[in-house]
C-alpha cells in the first residue's frame, strides 16, 4: 500500500502560533470564495507554507494540497506523518491518515516528485474506496461464519455420538430383562446388532478446524488485498493525472518498489500483486485513457479554489489538511456569526 492524503482549503490566510500544542495554523479569514484566486495569493500561502513547514512536510503539502483540489476530494480532513523508517513503502489507517516513511520522501528529494505523488494518491484511493473498513468488515464476518460452522459440525458430532450410545443402551437394557420370551430376545439381539452397526462418528478435533478456518480466512484476506491493491492503483492512477503530475511518476514508482525483497512473488499469501502485474495495469491506463481530458478535468476542479489550510502538530508529528471550509475556528464564524 502506499498513503491517503489531505482536503482543501480557502480565503487569505493568517497564521496563529499555539505553544501548549506546538503547532502552526493557517486559519481562514471571513471572505468569500474568489470566483478565480489569484496567483499571487496562492505564491504568499506557499511561501509562508515552505517557511513554517520546512522541506519535508512543504513537498507532502504541495503534492496533497493539489490531488485534493484537483479532485473534489476537499470536503475531508486529512493526517499525513512522516515516519523514521527507511522503507519505500507508505500506508494508509486510521480514517483519513497516511503514513509516509523517509525513505518514500527521499524518492522526492532525489528528484522524482511524481512518484512520491503517485504513491500518495495511491493511499488517498484506499482510504476514498473504504479498503480498510471493508477489509476488516469482511475478515470479521468470514470469521465469524467459520466459527459457527465449526461450533455446528462439533456439536452435529456429539449428538450423533449421544444418540447411537442411547439406542445401544435401549438394546442393551431390553436384553437384561428377566424371564425374556426366546422371540423378544431375538428381536432385541437384532435390534442392538443394528444399532452397533450404525457409524460411529469420528472424533472431532476442534483445533485443527480452527486453524484450518484461520487459514481459508488468510487466504481469502490475501486474495481481497491483492485485489485491492490494483483497484487503489487504478483510482489512484486517476487522482494522480488530474492533479497533473507527470504520468510516468508511476512507472517509476513501481521501478523503485521492484528492487525491494519480495516484489516478484506471486503466491497466494502475499497481500501486494506483483509489480510487474500492477506496471502493466498503469501502462494500460497510460494507453486507455484520456491523459488530457483528465489533466483538464482537474484544472476544473481547482478553479476558483484557494490553498488548503494545514495544522503542522509538532508534539503528535503529523500533518493536518482542512477541509474546503478551512480551520475549525473559520468554520464555527461560519455557522455562528451574527445575523
């Protein structure tokens, strides 16, 4: 997996320093929507952003700050940390939140902004397609199902089990009587051959049917994430163009994750597909769709839109992106301002 990112944000901004939580705010002044902002406007917020943000988090702001607009994806809060892992791979949890490792920013830093965005947008897409609660949503269910099923077939089992042992006893019990006329004692001989002669169920071990359902669970838990992979490659394929990065920021992308240990294994318990196999789903869409249209498609999205407001939470190190409506005090002037 890779990341979810942020939500835009409008109006001139102002910035209000808070020592108790460490942050930094870009907060929203009471004007309206500018039916088309001004660049000069959006090159102050910037400015200001790389200031207080520092190289890092400036580039994940810029990347997210752009696929939010650029895709309507503005109405949600977003979290974005960096964290000290040297890993190339980021991901996404939580609601709203994505996880980027140093080592995925030194992609950018090295040169290759496109494909730290792609990742991005690739985490952005699980979180829009609800991968995550689907996920666990349909682990607990099928888990669930197991475990009645074999909660039925153990309890099946023992009535089985307690039934032939009855009607043996029934048998045995008619066969004891006293003074028994010689046809009543064949009749009962007979009836008790047949009961022994019924099937006695096999001892049930309840453990290995546990973890034989732990394993077709596994199973089908590797199966949906690879599925869901290539679904967030796909969407966020789409996020990513409309933003207006560099198409093939996501072939490289994958170049990069090739090199790492386990990318070409195809087995049915790995949750990613292999990179080849995700490369040729992004050459397809390369090919397949509208690159232009798309680009355009975003352009229209971000028109009249101003910079998204951020809050850089120091002590928590993560990264907030406000929605459309910016920071949480713009919004309640909003909802509670005289008449």
């Amino acid at each position: 997996m890779f990341s979810n990112c942020f939500s835009p944000f409008f109006f001139t901004c102002v910035i209000v320093a808070t020592t108790v939580q460490d942050c930094l705010y870009l907060s929203a002044k009471s004007a309206p929507i500018a039916s088309k902002p001004s660049s000069s406007l959006h090159t102050s917020h910037f400015q200001k952003a790389h200031s207080n943000l520092g190289r890092d988090w400036y580039i994940v702001y810029r990347i997210f700050d752009m696929l939010s607009r650029s895709n309507n994806l503005d109405k949600y809060a977003w979290r974005l940390t960096i964290t000290d892992e040297y890993e190339i791979q980021a991901y996404s949890s939580e609601e709203n939140l994505i996880s980027i490792p140093k080592g995925v920013l030194d992609i950018a830093n090295a040169g290759d902004t496109s494909a730290l965005a792609c990742i991005i947008a690739h985490e952005v897409a699980h979180h829009t397609l609800e991968h995550r609660s689907i996920t666990l949503g349909n682990y607990y269910q099928l888990q669930n199902d197991k475990l009645r099923e074999i909660d039925k077939k153990i309890r099946l089992a023992d009535e089985q089990r307690k039934q032939r042992e009855k009607t043996i006893a029934i048998w045995e019990r008619n066969l004891a009587q006293p003074n028994l006329p010689s046809w009543a004692k064949t009749i009962n001989e007979y009836g008790l051959a047949l009961a022994k002669a019924l099937p006695e169920p096999k001892p049930i071990d309840a453990e290995k049917l546990r973890q034989d359902a732990t394993n077709q669970i596994d199973d089908q838990h590797y199966s949906n994430s690879r599925t869901q992979e290539l679904e967030a490659d796909r969407v966020g394929f789409l996020y990513f163009i409309r933003a207006g990065f560099d198409k093939e920021g996501c072939i490289n992308m994958l170049d990069y994750l090739a090199r790492r240990t386990g990318s070409k294994v195809d087995r049915d318990d790995v949750q990613h597909p292999t990179v080849q196999l995700r490369k040729e789903q992004i050459l397809r869409l390369i090919s397949g769709e509208n690159i232009q249209q798309l680009i355009q498609d975003g352009k229209s999205n971000r028109l009249g839109k101003i910079p998204l407001s951020y809050e850089l939470n120091k002590n928590l190190g993560w990264l907030r992106v406000n929605t459309r409506m910016g920071s949480a005090l713009n919004d309640f002037k909003r909802l509670f301002s005289a008449d």
